[in-house]
C-alpha cells in the first residue's frame, strides 16, 4: 500500500539523519515507529573488533583466574596488564559511543 503525507524541510532532514543513522530508509524507519519499535542507531563501525578485544581481555582475565585457583598463585604483571587493556579498550568504547555527547537533533529545539 502506498501513502504520503507531507513533511517540514527540518522534519524531513531530520526523519533522513535518523533513519540513516539506523542503517534504515525512511519508509522502513516509519514503519518500524508505527510498528511500536524503537529504531535503534547502528554501532560505530570498528564496534565488532573492539568487542573481539574486550573478549580477549576477558578470556586472558580468566586463563589467569584457573591459574590463581588452581595453584594459589597469581601472575601480577600478568594480571595488572590485562586490566589496564581491558580500562583503555572500555575507555575507547566510552568514547566511540557516548561521544561528545551533543545530540544534534536537540540542538536549537
């Protein structure tokens, strides 16, 4: 079926940015609202390989803890070098996600 309705130029420039900001054309972001969905904004785009090295750390953090429990020893260099990475790699996902924090859309309304 096939429907129009009119837009602002704002409305319609902001109805593009957040459609293509999900990874959506406008049609499919509509429909998804009407649908009661709440589109979701695509990760950024090295999202995947920093999830690989989160889970790295983790896997490291815990070949360390079998170690510590088996033995009762830790490696603390070890130990200390996974979390540092895991702080800097958390950081740099803060960051690519969160920012500077301006919301473009609210800015001026």
């Amino acid at each position: 079926m096939w429907f129009n309705f009119r837009l602002t130029e704002k409305e319609h420039r902001r109805l593009q940015r957040r459609a293509k900001s999900c990874g959506l054309t406008m049609s499919a972001y509509v429909r998804q609202i009407i649908n009661g969905y709440k589109p979701r904004e695509s990760p950024p785009a090295d999202y995947h390989s920093m999830a690989r090295e989160i889970k790295a750390i983790g896997n490291n953090l815990n070949q360390l803890a079998f170690v510590a429990n088996a033995t009762g020893l830790i490696d603390e260099a070890a130990y200390y070098e996974n979390v540092i990475q895991l702080r800097d790699a958390l950081g740099r996902i803060e960051k690519a996600v969160i920012g500077d924090g301006a919301d473009e859309d609210m800015a001026g309304e």
